[in-house]
C-alpha cells in the first residue's frame, strides 16, 4: 500500500499530487503487482477527490479513535 502520501500546503493546487500518484502508480504497475492501497481521512475531499480519479474504489471506511489524557 501507500502510506504518508500528501503534498506541503505551498505546493498543493498545483497537479505535483497527480504527478507524483500517476508516477507511483506506474512504477508499482511495473512491478507487476496486482492491487494498490491508499488510507485516507474521509473529511479530506482533495486528497479523496483525487484518489477517486486516479481509479482508486472506496472499498472500506474505518473509525479512528483519540482520547484526550491532559488533564
């Protein structure tokens, strides 16, 4: 899968994103493997946005969990 994927807020806007998942996606392809996996907050409708476009399916939604121990 892909992990820690994302582009620093100066440069979004910028297709640096595309590029740079088209890019590993064909490498990956090259390497003759067989599927791809991305994680992705669903509150984030860019990198989502464009993970649906690059032919990534939402295949499952998981809960992440937090718990604030300041007192």
């Amino acid at each position: 899968g892909i992990y820690g994927f994302g582009i620093l807020p100066d440069y979004r806007g910028r297709s640096y994103g595309r590029q740079m998942l088209e890019e590993t996606i064909r490498t990956i392809r090259s390497q003759s493997q067989k599927t791809i996996t991305i994680s992705v907050d669903t509150t984030n409708t860019n990198a989502l946005g464009l993970y649906l476009s690059c032919g990534f399916e939402i295949k499952a939604t998981y809960g992440y969990y937090a718990m604030d121990i300041t007192d």
